[in-house]
C-alpha cells in the first residue's frame, strides 16, 4: 500500500499521572472531521486533488484504505494527501472497512452524484447507541435516487438527479454532506433546508466551490445549483483543512484541569464560541489572538451545565472533556446530551477514578470532588478516550487508559504534545510492556 501510516497497536496504552500547571503552545492540526468528508468528495472528480493540513491519524489512513479500494490512488507526505482519481470507479465500500471507520458513509453522496450508483455497506450501531442513516437515504430520495439492500448493504441508483427541495428534520453533519455532494451534480437547483451548519460543513462547501460546484448559504439554508462536471480544486500548496476545534477543546480541558497558562497556535475562536463562553463561566480566561487562543487557569475551577446541540451549540464531541474537567470543579453540574443519548459509557471509567456521577436517561449529575484518584480504565470511543486522558493529568497516582488505538483515530500525538507542555503521560506499547516516553 502506498499510503504511509502509523496505526497503533491494538494493546496500547497510555499512562498519566498528577500534571502540575501546563507552560507552552501546542499546534491545532488539521480536523478529522472536515478531512474525512473531502476526501470523498475528491471522488467527484477525476484527476488530481491536493489536500493540506491533513493530521497524521488513523482515520485518515482507514479512509485512504477505502478510495484505494475503490481504484483511487493516494500518497501521503508529511500533512499532505495527494489523491490521484481515475475516469472509472469501483463504486462499492466494503463492510470490513465500512465497520471500521463510519464515517465511510459519505462516499454514497459522491458516488450517486458522479455515476449514478453506489453499494455501501450498512454500518451498525456503536458504542453511542444506534447510527441509523434513515435521513441520509430520505434526502438523497428527494433528489430522485433509490434504494435497496441486501446482504448488509445499501444498493443506490439514479438514473438523473433532479435538484429539489431537500428538508432535514434535524441538521444531521452527515446527511448534509451525503446531499451536498449529490446535489452538486444534480440537473436543476437544490434547496436543503435545516442543514447542518458545522464548521466542518462550511469547509466542504468552500472546497465543493473550489471544484466548480455552485453553493450558497440563502439565511440557514443551502441553495444548490447543479454542475456539469467538477474538476480538482487549484492544487497551489492544496487545499488547508481547516484547524480541529475538539483537538483544540481537548488542549483547553487539559489546561482547565492542571492549570497553567497555553496558546493554542491555530485554534478558531469562531468555530467555539460555545464551548470559550461555557468554560470562561468556569472560571478560565480565554484570550483571542489573531494566530490562536491563549488560555490561562490560575485557580479551581466552577460548576456549570451542560447542554449538547448542534452548531453553533456546545458540540457532542465536547461533552466528554466538560465532563472530566466537572469531576474536580466545585459545586455540581447537570449535563444533557442531546444527539448521541448512549454518549455515556466512559463515565463509569470515570467513577472508577473516584468521580461522583449519577446518571438518568441522557442527563448526568457531576458533584465536583477535591481530587481523583489514578486507576485503570478502558477508552471505548475516541473522545471518551481523550477524556480519561485529561482525567488522568488530574488525578492522584497512575492511570493507565486502554485502548490508545481509539485516541490515534482522531489525534496526532496525543502524548506527545501533552507531554511537550509539560503533562505527565507516556505510551505505553503493549507487545514488550515497556514505557516509552511521549514522542
Ligand atoms: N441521525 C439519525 N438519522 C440519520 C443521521 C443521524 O437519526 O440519518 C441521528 C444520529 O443518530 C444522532 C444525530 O442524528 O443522534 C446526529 O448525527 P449526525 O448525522 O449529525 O452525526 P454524524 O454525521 O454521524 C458527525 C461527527 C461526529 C459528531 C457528530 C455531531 C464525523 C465523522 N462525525 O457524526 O463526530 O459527534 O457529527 O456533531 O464527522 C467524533 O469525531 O468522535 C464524532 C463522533
């Protein structure tokens, strides 16, 4: 395989102990959430796409795995991805990749939108619960595809997409985008309204826009005219990803529970407004410079609630950090989760290491302790992983969080750049059982 990727061992682990106050800046990379979803859309184009900022993850190279499968070739150096599409396709995703990252559902969008059809394996439920795709088919029905499944995966035809009205009952990141990418190449205008409205949308948009296609945000909703063809965006250096605001949330947690003083050099302050007012209530100071954020915590930190929504409201991918920053904050915080009701497992890790958490439904009550305690814990999910991780810079003794590989599915280097800001935590790689310092 041509694609140069660094995917942890299964067994990893990552060791923390008690961190006192963090020093320094640490560089925001590339979001895995925008990247993901623009490497599908290069498949709407043959010829050669430049993408830039790309960050060194799993993800990315499970998503490489797939173009490849589908006869695209993609080499990656350094934080660049060059992916070389051909004039024909293998239009199918295979459920073994599909399981594996699922976010590979939106190469449907993309595939219906260039040829007309597209097999994609169905992908299951997870640890949040069920991950239906009930309005991804529902929107791309609106533009006149259809569908079947057999075997465990989702068969789509359409002979011509026609540009329709498209209403989203609830902004769903991924049914935006699986439309967005259709209706690109759809004969007539597309209106969706209620889309989703994430940053990572606004990235898609911007480069769908750079490949020919004609969007354009009417108030809330997405106004769509159909194209011929698309061509790769004008390579230059390639297209910049734009910077991961929950890498950059996951920097200011760790901050909120050492303490101490960073600049986070490429953070958006726009892409968090939310999330930069909540933790300011807290009791953090957040300064906005032109290059990045600088956040500085001096004291304990206070009790807040906590409510997940969709953009502009405080991100699901939030909520896990808030959650282990509430553990030692004083007074007690009632946290709802909104969009993935089963975003909880990781917190009975977190009673493990002495949190006071009592959940009902999709709220959780967290009753601030003076101090957790080291403990060995499971990461069932990347943010929950990134979680414990934080936890662990806060609590007495030693953590050892299992399942590194879930945290290298959305973040480069965790360790090291913590470790760089002058955290304690090192990886732990599990065949020899040996401790390696954070690299
Ligand atoms: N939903 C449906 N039907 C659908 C689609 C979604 O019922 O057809 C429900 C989901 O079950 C969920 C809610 O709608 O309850 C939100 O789902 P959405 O489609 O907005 O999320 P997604 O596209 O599956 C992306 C991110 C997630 C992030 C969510 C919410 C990627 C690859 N994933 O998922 O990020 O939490 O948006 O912002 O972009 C992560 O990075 O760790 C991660 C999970």
């Amino acid at each position: 395989m041509p694609v140069d990727i660094a995917v942890s061992g299964e067994r990893d682990t990552f060791v923390t102990r008690r961190s006192g106050a963090l020093d320094g800046e640490v560089h925001i990379g590339g979001a895995k959430n925008s990247v993901l979803k623009l490497m599908a859309a290069c498949l709407l184009a043959e010829g050669r796409h430049v993408l830039a900022n790309v960050p060194h993850i799993s993800d990315v190279s499970l998503m490489c795995e797939l173009l490849e499968a589908m006869g695209v070739t993609v080499t990656r150096a350094d934080h660049r991805l060059v992916i070389d599409v051909p004039a024909e396709l293998n239009t199918e995703a295979p459920y073994h990749l599909v399981e594996r990252i699922r976010a590979s559902i939106v190469v449907l969008g993309p595939l219906l939108g260039r040829f007309g059809t597209a097999r994609v394996a169905l992908p299951g439920g997870d640890d949040f619960g069920p991950r239906p795709i009930d309005m991804h088919l529902r929107a791309l029905e609106s533009l006149g595809a259809t569908f079947s499944t057999a075997h465990g995966d989702i068969s789509g035809t359409a002979e011509v997409l026609r540009g329709s009205e498209v209403v989203l009952e609830y902004p769903s990141v991924g049914a935006t985008e699986n439309v967005l990418m259709a209706a690109v190449r759809a004969k007539g205008r597309t209106r969706i309204v209620n889309p989703a409205r994430e940053p990572e949308i606004g990235d898609l948009v911007e480069f769908l826009n750079q490949m020919g296609a004609r969007i354009g945000w009417s108030g809330d909703r997405l106004t769509v005219d159909g194209v011929e063809r698309l061509a790769p965006a004008p390579s230059g250096d390639g297209f910049r990803v734009i910077p991961d605001r929950i890498e950059a949330a996951t920097f200011l947690a760790a901050v909120g529970m050492c303490g101490g003083s960073v600049f986070l050099r490429h953070a958006v302050a726009e892409h968090m407004t939310m999330l930069i007012r909540k933790l300011t209530e807290m009791g953090m100071h957040i300064v906005v410079e032109d290059a990045g954020l600088r956040a500085t915590v001096t004291q304990r930190l206070a009790s807040a609630d906590i409510s997940t929504l969709p953009f502009p409201g405080l991100a699901t991918d939030y909520k896990p950090f808030l959650v282990s920053m509430l553990t030692t904050a004083s007074g007690v915080g009632i946290v709802t989760e909104n969009i993935f009701t089963g975003r909880f497992r990781y917190i009975d890790e977190l009673r493990r290491m002495g949190a006071d958490i009592r959940t009902e439904g999709h709220h959780a009550v967290v009753r601030g302790v003076e101090r957790l305690s080291g403990a060995p814990v499971r990461a069932y999910d990347i943010r929950a992983g990134a979680a414990l991780v934080v936890a662990g810079l806060g609590a007495e003794g030693e953590t050892e969080i299992a399942g590194a590989a879930h945290i290298d599915r959305g973040y480069e280097d965790l360790a090291g750049k913590l470790a760089g800001l002058g955290a304690s935590i090192t990886r732990r790689r599990n065949a020899a059982g040996a401790s390696v310092a954070a690299s």
